[in-house]
C-alpha cells in the first residue's frame, strides 16, 4: 500500500469516525476471512459497518477526526465496528456471533456519547432489548391509559343503554305507558263547555244594563221640554187676557 493509499484508507476511517454513533473495538485473532465477510453480512440490517486496518493508520485517522480517545483500544488486532444505526442490535450480533464462534472474536471496548467503554459495558448494551422493541414498549406503555379510558367509557354507554332499557320496559317512557291519561283528557275539555254558557251570560249583561240605562238617560232630557211647554201656554193665557182688557178700553 503505497502513500496515497494509505492516505485514502486514514481519510475513510477518519470519515467513519466521525459519523458513528458507537464504536465498538473488537480482538479478531483467529477468525477467517469467510467469518469476517459473514459477520459484515448480518451487521448491514443494523446500519453497521465493520473494518479491519493496521492501527497505526486508525491512530492517524483518530487524530485527524480528533477522537483519540479509541486509541487507548488499538492494541493487537483490532476491527472497529462503526455503528451508525441501533448500537444495542449491533453489539448484540457481534456477542451473539463471538459466542458462537467460541474465541476468535471478543469485545476490546467501545467509545460512545464522547465515552469511552469497556467490554463489559459493550456486552451489558448488547443485552439491552434493540430500538423497535423499546418503541414497541413505549408505545404500548403510552396506549394503555387510553384503551383503559375506552373501555370505561364502553362501560358507562352500556350502563346507560340497560337502565333506559329498564325504563321503557316499566312504561314510563315511550309507547309502553298506561291509557288513563288519555282517558281523563275529555275532562278538561267538558269543563270548558260547562263554562260557556257563564261566558255567554257575562257577555250578555253588559247589554242588557246599557239597555236598561238608556232610559233612564233620556228622562232629563224630556223634562227641560216639559217645562218650556208649560211656559209657553202661561203665555198665551197671559196674552187671552190682555186682549179683553184692551177692547173695553
């Protein structure tokens, strides 16, 4: 490998490195290049990439993404996972496969969130549950109130539908209910004719009393002319006597 490709293969994982949410350094003695492919194989689902590269040319490339934390790791074989997906999936297919390779693959330590990790801290994150079940826990822990609350309301809808069931069927509502009502209705109507004729008797009194009255009103006025009758045959008695008196003069 000559100067430029090693330059380009610094530039690659300095790139890696800086892109990752975890790495994960793992001791690869004693694997075959068959394992290493099929490993790459099964970490491609979980958004993982898998190298293997002199340490030296991590070291260059740890500077140069100014990680160098993860140098304190690059000792022996090392190949360094890059994780850009789920890092407890990632870090479980790798203990899942140095558990069945039985030693040639085992955790060095892993550098995550700025921190460096231990093998054991790498194999306690491969024992978590991966991201899809742990939203699958959230949002099942999120649904639960509200499926209670949905059941609970199901349960006052169908208390309330049994008890207007009950009433209906003890007749106080709907067409189920007693005749006795509509039997006594014509009572009212009877007593509204029973008092027409009253109606009928207090409207006519007005007229009879206005009748009654209108003569008496028209006497005062008969008596002016009575009188005035009387003053005009005083006069003509007055004027019978004066004519006598005058002849004999």
């Amino acid at each position: 490998m000559n100067r430029e490709e090693k330059a380009a293969v610094v530039e690659e994982i300095a790139g890696d490195l800086g892109s990752s949410e975890a790495i994960f350094a793992m001791d690869y003695r004693g694997i075959t290049v068959a394992q290493i492919a099929e490993l790459r194989e099964k970490l491609r689902p979980t958004d993982t990439r898998l190298r293997v590269a002199k340490n030296s040319l991590s070291e260059r490339a740890a500077d140069q993404a100014g990680v160098t934390e993860i140098k304190s790791l690059l000792l022996g074989p090392t190949a360094l996972a890059f994780v850009k997906g789920d890092a407890a999936a990632a870090a479980k297919v790798l203990s899942d496969t140095a558990r069945a390779l039985r030693g040639p693959l085992a955790f060095k330590g892993g550098f995550m969130s700025g921190s460096v990790l231990s093998a054991e801290q790498v194999e306690a994150i491969a024992k978590l549950p991966s991201r899809e079940v742990l939203n699958a826990q959230l949002v099942g822990t999120i649904a639960a109130p509200i499926s209670g609350l949905a059941r609970t309301l199901n349960a006052l809808i169908a208390g309330v539908a049994i008890q207007l069931g009950q009433i209906r069927d003890q007749g106080l509502v709907g067409g189920g209910g007693s005749s006795e009502p509509a039997a006594a209705a014509p009572e009212p109507a009877a007593a509204d004719a029973a008092a027409a004729p009253e109606d009928a008797a207090e409207a006519a009194a007005p007229e009879d009393a206005a009748e009654s009255a209108a003569p008496e009103a028209s006497e005062p006025e008969a008596e002016p002319a009575a009188a005035e009758a009387a003053e005009a045959a005083e006069s003509t008695d007055a004027e019978a006597a004066a004519e006598p008196a005058a002849t004999e003069d």
